[in-house]
C-alpha cells in the first residue's frame, strides 16, 4: 500500500513539473532580435522585429509631446537598449528614446517628440527576410507640403528663365535645345525670303516638372548583388543624378519621391507625384535574375492588356511586392486613390508613356547593352497615375557582377542619368507639354 501511495506521489509530482515547465515555455519572453529606425521629411519609422508577434499598447501624452508604447512579455535585452543611440539630431520628429521596464512583463519605451504627430501602429507578419515586425510610423500632425517649396523654387527658375528668354532675343541663331518657356514670345519672327508668311507658334511659358522615383527603401532593400550592393542606395544614388541634370536645364525642375533612406508604398509614390503635377514619373530600379549572366538595360510601361511577355510580368509582380516586404498598414487606405488606380481608362496617358520609353531606350543603348530592345508593358502599380506619363527604367543588373561594379561606379551612374535626362528632351521635342498652371496646387 505505501508503495503504490509512493508511486502515485511520485507520478503527480512529475506531471506538476512537466505541466510548470510547459506553462513556463509558452510565456516565455519574447525577444527583440532587431530594432530599426528610419527618419525622413515625411514620416519617421520605427521598427521592431521577433520571432513572435508582440503584443503593445500605444498613448500620447500632452506638455510635453511624448508618446509611449508599452510592449508586453518582452524581453529587455540589448536591442531595445540601444534604441536610443539610433536617434539621429536631424530626425524631424523624435527628439529621444527612453526605455526601461515599466512593470513585471512590460517593457516601456518614452519617445519625447519635437512636434505634435498622428502616429500609426500595426503588426506585419513575417515576409522574405523578415520575421514578425512592430511598425511604429510617426507622422506630423500638420503634413509636410511638398507644394509650397517647389512652388516657390518654381516661380525664382521661371522668372530667372523669363530674364534669360528676353537676353535671347537679342542673340544671333536659333537655339539647340528644347525650350519651350525661352520660346514663349508673342513676336512674330519675319517670314524667309521666298517662304511663306506663317504665323507665330506660342509656346507655354512654364515649367516642365518631373517626378524621379528611386525604388525600394528602408525596410525594403530591393534586389541584393554577390558583392553585397543594395538596389535601394543604387538607385537613390543614380535618382539624385538625374535630378541635378533635369535642374540644369532652363525649363525643367526635378522633384524626388524619395530623398533618402526611407520606405515609401507604392501608391503614396503615385500620390506625390499627381500631389506636385508632375508632367513625368520616372521610376528607377536595377534588375535581378536568379541566373547571373542577364544583363543590359530595360524600360517598362504600363498595360491596359496585360503583360507583353512573361518576363515582363514576372517583373511586375515582384515589383508589386514592395509594399509587403517594405510594411504598408493594410487598416489605412485612401478610397479616392483607390478608385483612380482602378480607373486604367488612360489609352492616351499610355501611349505617351511609350513614347517616352522609347526615347530614353533609345538613350541608354549608348550607355549599355539592352536586355530588351522594344519598350515592354505590364501592370505595374506605381506606374498607375492616369494623368503623368509614367515609366520604370531598369538600369543594369545588380544580380549580374559586371554591371553590380558598374552600377556603384559614379560614372557609369552619371551616364546612366544623362541617357535618362536626353530621353526626356527628346521625347519633349516631339510631344510639347501641355498648358496648364505655372506652379503646382493642391
């Protein structure tokens, strides 16, 4: 009897433990594996990523603006110490980050602000190279208007280029290069001996704007090179490029959709650039392959039909895929956005996009090989603006090593963005852009 009274004890206390350890196991701390921040003009993010999803509650709190996030059954480890070094004194939002735990089983981090913001918190789920991910984005409670700065860089450009257009007058020959606001004089020219008299063509005296959009960014890196180059800092670094030669020219302004290291969805990339008026949107990538010997350089439109080839709509697709790998909130969308993406009654609008494929493919032969020689469609999402011609140039191969050298090198990058900026003269040559306001509105 005291023996099998023994065994009994002795089996209870053996499940006890086992179900404690158990119990224990599956509460166990989760820890953060890396904590990521990303600032710019338009929003600052922070991000943090595990093996599990984390559980969290986000308040504000007034005089002085901070805002805090409470993360449960986290483990306090070195990541989440180091938040605070990660804040950059030029980070428009974020003044510091204090972090500590706050009671048993949360950690708290104190984020005092410059300003008053509208933060957005949600969960990503794990994708490609990334596990479970925390996103904290911090935008300005008043948003940053692009609108105001370019309209007033617009208006010193066009009366500087009034100036020059009336010092033309006076000079001897026609001028080489396009443009169009120089031409906008309501003098008659005389009429060639011989010729018949014909009447003045007006010009639009204003400036042309173009929207220059490098891919990726932030959370997403884009396509990976052997040697380790990131196709996001390659093409931001090739984007800066043609920005400075589109402002080199009299009758042009340059605008980036991204500045610097930051993630942006592709929709709000559609949005900023209808947002400034652009009369272009020019998307710039590098190419990859699971194969390294592709190489050459490409240009993409968008397709009412859908794609001109398979590689074009491969292509496509994991272009598209850049919001899930770079963390878009699936809670927040814009309803009017939505509904102009739906709307591909844009013939017009894309067959100029093809035009002006054809004139920077026509470039860029000069510069490198062309993995396509004809200017492919498919449904590219960030080239939906129904109202801007749009493309999405293919640059090299940072998948292929010759051209992932070439594609770092600053020469090549410069021109690379020559062939881009000569594309867009040439195609202006031909298609004139149309009347509209001399500085973008709302």
């Amino acid at each position: 009897m005291t023996r099998y009274a023994s065994r009994e004890a002795f089996s209870t206390i053996f499940t006890l433990f086992f179900s404690l350890a158990f119990v224990s196991g599956a509460h166990a701390a989760i820890e953060i594996g890396s904590a990521r921040i990303w600032p710019s003009q338009d929003y600052t993010r922070l991000t943090l990523e595990s093996k599990e999803p984390i559980a969290h509650k986000l308040f504000t709190i007034k005089n002085p603006e901070r805002l805090v996030l409470d993360l449960e059954n986290v483990e306090f480890n070195t990541a989440l110490e180091n938040i605070s070094a990660k804040i950059a004194p030029s980070d428009p939002y974020i003044k510091q980050v204090r972090v500590g735990r706050f009671k048993p089983g949360v950690v708290r981090l104190v984020l005092d602000l410059k300003t008053e913001v509208k933060p957005q918190v949600f969960i990503l789920k794990p994708v490609a190279e990334y596990g479970h991910r925390l996103v904290l984005d911090i935008y300005p409670a008043q948003p940053v208007d692009p609108l105001l700065a370019l309209a007033l860089k617009q208006e010193n450009k066009l009366g500087a280029l009034n100036d020059n257009a009336a010092s033309a007058q006076n000079a001897d020959g026609p001028s080489a290069s396009f443009e169009p606001a120089a031409q906008a004089k309501n003098e008659e020219p005389r009429p060639a001996k011989g010729k018949q008299e014909k009447k003045p063509h007006q010009e639009v005296a204003r400036l042309i704007t173009i929207a220059i959009d490098p891919g990726h960014g932030g959370e997403d890196p884009g396509a990976r090179g052997r040697g380790g180059t990131r196709e996001k800092n390659v093409t931001l670094a090739i984007a800066r490029k043609v920005k400075a030669k589109v402002d080199e020219e009299p009758n042009m302004r340059g605008v980036l959709i991204r500045d610097s290291d930051y993630f942006i969805e592709l929709q709000e990339r559609v949005r900023k650039a209808q947002k400034i008026k652009a009369d272009l949107f020019i998307s710039i990538h590098a190419d990859a392959y699971n194969k390294p010997h592709a190489r050459g350089s490409s240009v993409f439109a968008l397709s009412e039909r859908g794609a001109t080839s398979a590689a074009a709509r491969w292509l496509a697709n994991k272009e598209n895929e850049s919001d899930l790998i770079g963390g878009v909130n699936l809670d927040v969308r814009d309803p009017y956005l939505k509904q102009t993406l739906l709307d591909l009654a844009q013939t017009a609008t894309i067959n100029d996009s093809v035009k002006l494929g054809k004139a920077v493919l026509s470039e860029l032969g000069s510069v490198n090989n062309l993995h396509r020689h004809s200017v492919e469609q498919a449904g590219f999402a960030v080239l939906k603006a129904p109202d801007i011609p749009s493309i999405l140039v293919e640059t090299a191969f940072i998948s292929n090593p010759e051209e992932e050298i070439r594609l770092k090198e600053e020469s090549y990058q410069n021109k690379i963005a020559d062939a881009i900026v000569g594309g867009i003269k040439r195609y202006f040559a031909k298609n004139p852009p149309l009347a509209k306001s001399k500085v973008a509105q709302n």
